[in-house]
C-alpha cells in the first residue's frame, strides 16, 4: 500500500506542476502578458522597498492589475513613476513569451517579479485561455500592405486562421495538465485495485495456513499421545515398574514387614484368601496350552486404571474386553455389540478417550466403534492399566 500511495503523490505532484508552469517560449495570453507587463513595471517602480505597498494592490486587485490600475494609484507619484509607466505601456498592446517578459527588466528585478507571476497562473489557470492580441503595428502595416478590399478579405482570413491556430495551441497546452491528472487517476484506480485483489488473495492464504498449521497440530498431538503410551509400555517390561502420577511404582506390592508377621503367625489353613480380581489377575488353568482368557473391562479411571473387571459381560458397565495369555500382559478392544456403541457414545469423552486415540473420536461421528489397533494393558499392583492406547474410528 505504501509504493501505491506515494505512486499517486508522484502522479499528482506531476499533474500540479504541469498547472502550475508555463513554457517560457509559449505565447502568452492576452491577460497574461498584462499582467506580467504591470508586476514588471510594480517591481521596477518600487523593489523590495515597497512590498508592503505591492501587497495593498495585489489585495485591491485580487483577480490581476494592469499598468492603467497601477497608474490610477501612483499617478501623484512623480517622473520616476510617470517614465517607468511610459516605457512599459509600449510594450503592453505587444505579446510574447516569459523570455520577452524577462527581457524587459533586470535579473535582481527578475527574481522577484517570477514567483508572483508563476503565483498568478497558478490561481487563475483560466488567464491562459484568452486569445493574445494581435499587435496594433502589425495591423497597421498590413492595411498598408493591401491596397484594395479583396487583398484585404485574403490577409483578415488568413490573420484568423493564425489565430485561430494559435488558439488552438494554447489550448491544447492548457489542457494538457487536465488530461495529465485524468491518466495518473486511472493509474491510481487500477493500482488500488490490483493492491484490493492481492489482499484479498493474502487473507485466503493466511487462512489456509492456519487451516494447515491446525490439522498439523492435531497430528502432532496424537502423535505425542501414541509416543507416551509407546514409552510407557517399554518402561514397564524394561524396569517392571509403571509410571503414574510422575512417580515410579513397583511393577508387583511388595508384602509390607507387618503383613509378613501376620502371615508367618497364622496356620496354613487360616491363610487369607486372595482375591483373584483385585490381587492376582485370573490365569487360565490351562496356561501351557496358551489358552486366551478375556476380561470384560469398563473405562478407565484419570490414573489410567480399569475401574471394573468381570470375567462376564456387565450390561451398562463393561465397554471394553481384554484378552490376556499370562495374566499380566494383555491387550484390548472395545466390544463389538450394538449396545455397548451406544452405551460408550453417551460420554465419549469420559468412555473412550482415556482409553483409545483416533481423529476426532471426542465428538462421534457414527453410532458404530471400530477398532483399528488394540490397546495394551499390564497388570500391576492388583489393577489392570492402560499402558498403549487403542486406534478407534466412528462408522454408521
């Protein structure tokens, strides 16, 4: 925007200066020359002198003076005015150009008679319409020239056409400046217009690089979610111990020293008994034959931990099921059944999302839950956790 507008200040600053000027070779107008005649002889009768003076009879004559205005206010003023006034007003019924102008006084007078006068073109840009008239002598001499009426018809037509081609000139010249300010305001409307169409063109992309910026976003964020179940899952078979909470918990309770006293004192057959569910997870009597054994589980609690676990389906209470070969490590699913779908949908974000990862799985988009990759979970400290969460997606 900023090349665009100081475009325009250079088109309109070349488009006031063409007003402004005048060739200095150009043929003045009638008015013009008059008034450049009377600012020479105000100039040459009082200098710097009398500016104050010269300021009385620019505001007395706000629309231009000539010699005869000028005289009807210095006439009591002297021969130095009565001479200056002689010399001068030969030269007004002439025409002629800046230099002609410049010709008549002198460069210190000069310097300052042309700012007042380039000043006066400028205020009045109607001053260089007027036609220049035809000098009094001239005339003269071809009257003199031409002896009968019909010579005389030639030479009046011919003076007009002159005229006529002079005016035509100026007015061409004139209009120049007019035409110079109507193409720099097209240039400077299609500038703004092309700068309009680039903005609108910069918004949708800034918009499409948000759009992006967000999709990628959301990638990274499960990609960090799948990172940290990954890194959690190697922690426990590495180390056997589960990180929770920022701290690290033993992979299995150790009996504290006061339950190994209480347990050494009773007999063998007053042993507690263990509680294959919150103690020990269930093995398969069978476990040589590596025969699966599958837990039903509901959602997980905010330390990762199955609330509840049942060897048979809970309507209402189990959503996913687990399938567990040595009854510490498993994997798990959710439950492919109509009703635990719709069971899990009415809490997505407490039923599934501590449990599973996929696009968008926070709002539903489908009343059927497809698992792509089970999750995994370990046993640890009586619970059954989360270690490595399971990719679902919405279908229906």
């Amino acid at each position: 925007m900023k090349r665009i507008t100081l475009l325009m200040a250079a088109i309109i600053c070349l488009a006031t200066t063409a007003v402004a000027q005048i060739s200095e070779n150009q043929t003045l107008s009638t008015t013009l020359w008059k008034q450049g005649i009377a600012t020479c002889a105000h100039y040459t009768a009082h200098a710097r002198g009398f500016a104050k003076k010269i300021e009385e009879i620019k505001g007395k004559y706000p629309q231009g003076y000539t010699l005869d205005d000028l005289n009807e206010v210095y006439s009591n003023q002297g021969r130095k005015w009565e001479k200056i006034y002689n010399e001068f007003k030969k030269e007004e019924d002439k025409s002629g150009t800046i230099n002609d102008l410049k010709e008549l006084v002198t460069p210190q007078i000069w310097k300052l008679v042309e700012p007042e006068f380039q000043a006066f073109i400028t205020e009045h840009p109607e001053a260089m319409q007027d036609v220049p008239a035809q000098p009094a002598d001239k005339q003269a001499e071809g009257e003199q020239a031409n002896g009968d009426e019909q010579n005389a018809d030639t030479e009046n037509a011919t003076a007009q056409t002159g005229n006529a081609s002079s005016s035509n000139s100026i007015s061409c010249s004139a209009n120049l400046p007019l035409w110079l300010g109507i193409i720099g305001t097209l240039l400077g409307l299609c500038a703004l217009l092309t700068a309009l169409s680039n903005r609108g063109k910069i918004k949708e992309l800034r918009r499409s690089f948000a759009r992006e910026i967000d999709r990628t976003n959301a990638n990274l964020q499960e990609f960090s979610t799948d990172a940290a179940d990954q890194m959690k899952a190697l922690s426990i078979r590495l180390t056997g111990k589960a990180i929770r909470n920022n701290e690290a918990e033993p992979f299995m309770a150790e009996q504290t020293e006061e339950e190994e006293t209480i347990t050494e004192g009773l007999a063998d057959d007053e042993q507690p008994e263990e509680n294959p569910v919150l103690e020990e997870a269930p093995v398969a009597e069978d476990d040589e034959n590596n025969v699966p054994l599958n837990l039903f589980m509901s959602r997980p609690d905010e330390n990762d931990v199955f609330t509840r676990v049942s060897d048979t389906l809970e309507p209402g209470n189990s959503i996913y099921v687990l399938t567990t070969f040595d009854g510490t490590h498993g994997t798990f699913e959710v439950i492919d059944k109509p009703e635990v779908h719709r069971f899990a949908l009415m809490m997505p974000a407490e039923n599934l999302i501590r449990a599973c990862s996929g696009n968008a799985i926070q709002i539903p988009s489908g009343n059927r839950i497809v698992t792509d990759r089970a999750g995994e979970a370990e046993f640890i400290d009586g619970h059954w956790h989360v270690v490595v969460k399971a990719i679902i997606h919405y279908e229906g």
